[in-house]
C-alpha cells in the first residue's frame, strides 16, 4: 500500500499563496481593465527618460501591497513604484502596471507582474493582461499555465524560422542595444520589441515568440517571466543569481532549440 507523503506545513503555506497570487492578479487587472477602458491611462509624470507614471500605476500597487500586507503580514514586498524591502524569507516583487508606456498611449498590451521570491528562488510567478483577459501562472514544480490550461515553449529550430523579443530602455546606451539587435538579425530570426517584458516572457513560456532577451531589467519586470519559462521547458540566463533581486541585470529566456545561438548574439550566457 503507497504511503502518501504529508504534505509539509512550507508547501501547505506555498499553495495557499499560489492561489491568493492568482485571485490578486485578477483583482488587480480588474482596476486597471478599468482605467483603461475609461482612459485615465495618461501620464501624471516621468521618473525619467521613456519612463513614465500613471495614477494607475500606483493605485494598482497601493492594492497589491495592502492585499498582500493583510494576508500574509510577515512576508516582505518590493514594488516598482513603492519599493521595499527583500528581506525575510518570502518577498513578493511586484510590477503593477508593465508595459506602461502601452497603458499611457491606450495599446492594450500591459499586464499585471507579481512574483514570490522564498529562500531566494522564485517559487510563484502570476502575469495577467486584463484587456486579453490571459492569466499566465506557474509554481515552481508544476509546469506553467494560461487561464489553467498547460503551456509549453516553441519547439522552433531554425533561426530564419525564430522570432526574437529584444526589450529596451535607456539604461543601456543605445550603441550596445543596436549592436545586438544587428547581431540577432544576422542569426536570421525576427526581432520585435512590445514594450513589457513580463509579456515577453510570458509569450516565450507559451510558445508565441522563441526568445527574449533584454540587457538590463529590474526584478519586477522580470521575476515572474522566467519562472514561467523555466517550467514551460524553456532555458533561461542567471539573473537571481547574480544579484538580479538587488541590482537587476541582463535576462535570456528562450526555447531550447535556438538558446544557444541566441545567447551568442545577445552576449547573455545560461551558465
Ligand atoms: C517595461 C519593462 C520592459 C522594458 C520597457 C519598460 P514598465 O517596464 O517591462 O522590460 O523594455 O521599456 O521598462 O516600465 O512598463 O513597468
């Protein structure tokens, strides 16, 4: 007779927080479908150059925060517009409206980016576009989803075949960036650039784009991303490891086939 494991009190409060990341990016898209369809996406401000700030940038990360703080007031919580703290064991990292610049200009390709970083792995990873109504999920173990049903990474293997993200923003000198750009292109892929990362990352995880790549980006772009690539099958470069939680960094995400080439012109290595 098979004995089933207990399940241990860490993974009990592990699927507890899987479900409430879930129903909180829904929530949380639910007020910015709202802004959106009511057009209050205009700026209020810059934070710097191509950066731009919304009042529903932070009114969604103003609910974010207060939910998470309610349910589970000792884990820690970094946002983009509100910053934190990554201390403790467990740290959600949060990007409450990505694809701003999108939201700003009413292109209805933004999301909602929440991660939770346990141990210093990212365990759980919620990325929700609430004009597509598309819920990308993943738990670090049990694969990823869209809306519930299992997602995998493209099985391209030819670049003249592949389609590339290349993400952008000023804090890398546009000579570097156009460099690798050139260098993608002479792979023979496609490049596109949608302006939010955590939706590239998301499309790489389901198969509709093969890589994406940025040179610098900051943990609450990106968290989520990567965590739902890694369970999708796909590979993807350090970035935790390298500090990525304090600093940011460079981020490669890409199906298996063409990683390796992809990570040659981009200058990102897997190990
Ligand atoms: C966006 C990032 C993306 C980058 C965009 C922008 P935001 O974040 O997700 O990686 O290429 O320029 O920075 O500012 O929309 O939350």
């Amino acid at each position: 007779m098979s004995v089933i494991s207990p399940i241990s009190p860490a993974d009990e409060a592990l699927a507890a927080r899987a479900q409430f990341c879930r129903d909180l990016a829904l929530s949380a898209g639910a007020i910015a479908r709202q802004a959106f369809v009511e057009g209050e996406g205009r700026p209020v401000g810059l934070k710097g150059p191509q950066d731009f700030l919304t009042e529903t940038d932070a009114a969604v990360e103003r609910h974010i925060r207060s939910r998470v703080a309610a349910e589970f007031p000792g884990d820690g919580f970094l946002g983009e517009e509100s910053g934190g703290s990554v201390e403790g064991t467990g740290v959600w990292v949060v990007d409450p409206i990505d694809g701003t610049a999108n939201f700003a200009r009413s292109i209805p390709h933004f999301c909602i980016s929440i991660a939770y970083v346990r141990d210093g792995e990212v365990v759980l990873g919620a990325i929700y576009n609430p004009v597509l109504d598309e819920l990308h999920f993943a738990r670090k173990g049990f694969g990823a989803t869209r809306n519930g049903k299992p997602i995998r990474v493209a099985d391209t293997r030819r670049y003249d075949a592949a389609c590339v993200e290349l993400g952008w923003s000023t804090r890398v000198p546009n000579q570097t960036y156009l460099q690798v750009l050139s260098d993608i292109l002479e792979q023979g892929a496609n490049v596109r650039r949608a302006a939010s990362g955590a939706l590239g990352l998301a499309y790489v995880a389901d198969g509709r784009s093969d890589a994406y790549a940025e040179l610098h980006m900051h943990p609450w772009d990106c968290l989520a991303g990567l965590l739902l690539v890694r369970e999708a099958g796909g590979v993807t470069a350090p970035f935790l490891e390298l500090d990525g939680l304090a600093r940011g960094g460079a981020v490669l995400a890409a199906a298996p086939a063409i990683a390796e080439g992809i990570s040659r012109a981009t200058g990102i290595p897997f190990l």
